[in-house]
C-alpha cells in the first residue's frame, strides 16, 4: 500500500477519539488534516518531477516519493 492508501484506511476508534479529546484534540480534524497535506505533496512531488531535467540524479528519488503516495 502508499502512505495516501495506508491514511485513508485509517478509521479511529472510540478510545482513540475519547484520548484526543481528553487532550485537548480532535483525532479525525488531524486525520482530515493529514489527508490534505499527502495531496499537497503529491502536486508539489509532480511539479519539482516537471521541473527536473531529465537524467538528472535526483528523478529516480522523486519518482519513487511519488509512487510512495499515490
């Protein structure tokens, strides 16, 4: 699975959301927040990708962080 995948299969329990909120926090506002910020680096990953020449020494380690979120 990639790190989108293994984030969306997230689900949180009562115990999780009844700890958060005794924290001072809300477990599903962070997993929504963690969601976006996966997505936000997906397009920033594709526009560097874009950007990068090909046979530069860094496009195989992009591409892979890519593959790793989508």
């Amino acid at each position: 699975m990639t790190a989108t995948a293994d984030a969306k299969a997230i689900t949180a329990t009562a115990n999780a959301k009844n700890k958060s909120t005794a924290a001072g926090a809300n477990v599903d506002v962070l997993h929504q927040h963690l969601l976006l910020n996966l997505a936000e680096a997906q397009v920033k990953l594709k526009q560097i990708i874009a950007l990068t020449p090909a046979g530069d020494a860094n496009l195989t380690a992009l591409n892979n962080l890519l593959a790793e979120l989508v």
